[in-house]
C-alpha cells in the first residue's frame, strides 16, 4: 500500500497570492501533476492541514477543483488556517467527515493500514490543542484495532522540531497525547503538518514526522530563542509512505515538478565493482 502526503497548500482565491508572492494554487496543480505522473499511483492521498490559507468557501471550491484530477481517494483533515464550516460545506458530502457539528475527527478502514484523522484547531488561534475530549476520542478509536498497523495524521505537530517560533504554535498537550499512543504499540507514524519542512522525530514510541508544504518552506534557522517566522521558496515536496508487511512503513520524500531523467547508471571502465555489476548503483 502506498500513500501519499501533501499538506499545507495554503490554496487561495482564483487570481491571488499567498502573502503576496506565492502562486500556491499552481504549485498544489503541480503536486496534483506530480502524483498523476508517478509510475506507480499512490493508492490514496491524505493531506494534513492548511488546505486554504484564510479558509473561505471560495477557497474550499478551488481546492477542490485542484485536487478532482487525482484518481485516488483524497482525505482532509484541517488546519489553523481552515475553517471547520467551510471546510465541511464543500467536502462533507464525500462521505467521511462526520457532521454532528464537532471535531472532524475520523477513522479510515478497509487497508492494509487503518488511517486516523484527527483535528487539532483552536478556532481564532495559530496553535492546536489534543483536548481531554479529544483524547478521549484517540484513545477509543486505538482500541477499537489495537492489533491493526495504524497511522495517524493531525496538522500541528504533538512535539518539539527545534523551529521556535513553529514550536511556539504547535499542538498543546502533546504529552498527554504520547501517554495515550505510547500504550498502543500499532501506530506506526503520527503525520503532521503545520512546519512546513521535512522533520523525523522518536516520539511517544513511535515515529513522529512533518513532511514539506506544497508551496513555500519554513527558513530552517534553528536558532534557539525565538525568531519571526519567515519562509523560502525551497523546492516544493510531498511524501509517499509505503507499507509492507515485511519492512513496516518506509517514506519518500519527493520534490515536487519535472526533472531531467531517468538515465541508466553507465559505468566508468575504472569502477571498482565491475566484477559484480548488479549491485553496482
């Protein structure tokens, strides 16, 4: 099984930049692209958070329209900056996210692996939160499979990556949280979004991580004290993570766009290991 990861797409209105300069909307239909022309497809996409940037209606009916060339089933979860009534006006009807009016929290099943979608926004506020009731929540749905390989996936991250003003806004409670998926020994990654950068952490007895936005990156400054945020335009990326029953869950990071290639490995007369050319890549 294999299942891609885009996150923090910041979509905006038709004709609008992102902060006045990012062309998000072209870089999501370039990571649509991307996806597409993989030799072999992902069997779904999930993306974490920050679909729009300001999460307006307008902006949930572009996305949507972005992501309709995918061939794969596509799950949501939100971010900071969505808006949960937004959000559910638009892509309530595919089926998936619940509408008794409370956390768009949801489980996916029928896969090798189980995905569970939680929602950590603070409605007004950068910051996420893992509430007592939204532990609750987890904790029930991880017992429900405690045997079945289980990832889930949430916008702010439950853990520290070392980008202060990030960290400053991450998911509150995180602790509480890794007490909870620490009793469970199935999950096999917490995906996040939310940083904007590709991140990898042990967390919580498992793996935590952060793959890289569609669009703008996150300035990797690592300065202790905190510093105003600001970002790049570092190549855009997603993340494909593959299951199998042998090796667990293994992730790729791809740069999203066209690259010259593939060309075939052709082998200096003075490399070493021509006596055994098929491992020679």
């Amino acid at each position: 099984m294999m299942i891609a990861q885009i996150t923090d797409m910041h979509v905006r209105p038709r004709g609008r930049l992102a902060y006045g300069r990012v062309d998000t909307n072209a870089m999501l239909a370039a990571a649509v692209a991307t996806l597409e022309a993989l030799p072999r497809k992902p069997d779904l996409v999930i993306a974490t958070g920050d679909l729009t940037d300001c999460g307006l209606a307008e902006e949930y009916e572009v996305l949507r329209d972005i992501l309709d060339p995918l061939s794969m089933p596509v799950y949501l979860v939100p971010g900071n900056h969505d808006r949960r009534a937004e959000l559910l006006a638009e892509f309530g009807p595919d089926g998936y996210l619940p509408t008794d009016g409370g956390f768009l929290h949801y489980a996916v099943d029928g896969h090798p692996v189980r995905l569970i979608g939680l929602d950590t926004v603070v409605p007004g506020y950068g910051h996420g939160e893992m509430c007592a009731a939204r532990l609750s929540w987890l904790e029930a749905r991880l017992g429900e499979a405690p045997g079945r390989p289980t990832l889930i996936f949430m916008h702010h991250p439950p853990f520290g990556a070392g980008l202060a003003d990030m960290d400053r806004i991450n998911c509150r409670n995180g602790v509480a949280m890794a007490a909870v998926v620490s009793r469970f020994g199935n999950v096999e990654r917490v995906l996040c979004g939310h940083h904007h950068r590709p991140i990898t952490v042990r967390w919580a007895g498992t793996i935590g991580s952060v793959a890289p936005s569609t669009a703008h990156q996150v300035t990797l400054d690592l300065i202790p004290d905190e510093s105003p945020a600001s970002f790049t335009m570092e190549p855009p990326g997603l993340q494909l993570h593959l299951w199998s029953s042998t090796a667990g869950l293994v992730t790729h990071t791809l740069p999203i766009g066209t690259y010259e290639g593939p060309f075939p490995f052709v082998l200096d007369a003075d490399y070493p290991g021509h006596s055994n050319k098929a491992e020679a890549a």
